[in-house]
C-alpha cells in the first residue's frame, strides 16, 4: 500500500458548516427527511419508529441531520467543535472535494486504526499524500 494521511481531527461542526454555507450543500439527510439516531440517545418516551434491522439500536428519526443531531428539537448550540454527524457517503466525497482532499480507500480506512494506536505512523499512514478523515 503506497504512503497516505489523514486530517488528525474529525471534521467538526464548524467546518462542515463552513462547507455549506460556501457551497449551498444539502445532505442526503435533509434531503431524505430522516436520519438514523443512536437509540441511547433519545428520550425513553421517544416514539416506535422503524430501527436498522441489523442493528436495532439505531433508530429512524424524522428531521435528523447534520444541524439536528437528535433530531428537529435539537441544534448545534455548545457543539460547534464537535465530530458532524449524520453525513453520507456523497456528502463526505463532496466536502473532501471541496478542501481539496480525498477519502480514503476501504484498505487505508482499515489500517488508519493501527496508526492511530502508534506514537508514529505505521502501517503506510504518513503526513506526506492526501486524504481526508470524515469523522
């Protein structure tokens, strides 16, 4: 596997906010109406909806997005440095194509692990080509 890197830091609110706000971009999620929600983090008294069939845990919740995290009743007040969550595949190519960057591979995204668990690059991971962690 040829050398690659990525940003050290998720891509927070704030800069995906940015993105938007330059581009007039519109996630998959606003666009769908809905986003799935770790059950864990909804309201005991939050209503059946449907789940991920594979994993139950993670629930439909209408108005989920980006801006939204929890749903239409929630915001990004505090949360500005936060990992954006909530982004498609499509939204996280074009905000890499955006700042100039890439996403990584499936073969990169699955060493980028072991390099982070190191106090110096391993497994191919180095600062030198570009690439981009979505978070």
């Amino acid at each position: 596997m040829s050398p690659f890197a990525t940003d050290p830091h998720c891509v927070s609110n704030a800069r995906f906010a940015s993105f938007v706000a330059a581009t007039g971009h519109v996630t998959d999620a606003e666009r769908y109406g809905a986003w799935v929600v770790f059950g864990g983090l909804l309201p005991d008294d939050f209503p059946p909806t449907r789940a991920v069939a594979a994993a139950p845990w993670w629930r439909e919740v209408l108005g989920a997005d980006w801006r939204h995290p929890r749903g239409p009743d929630s915001d990004l007040d505090g949360r500005a440095e936060h990992p954006v969550v909530h982004v498609s595949w499509n939204d996280a190519l074009a905000y890499c194509t955006w700042i100039g960057r890439r996403l990584p591979t499936e073969a990169e995204w699955g060493v980028r692990p072991a390099a982070d668990s190191n106090s110096s690059p391993s497994h191919g991971a180095t600062a030198s080509a570009p690439a981009a962690d979505t978070g």
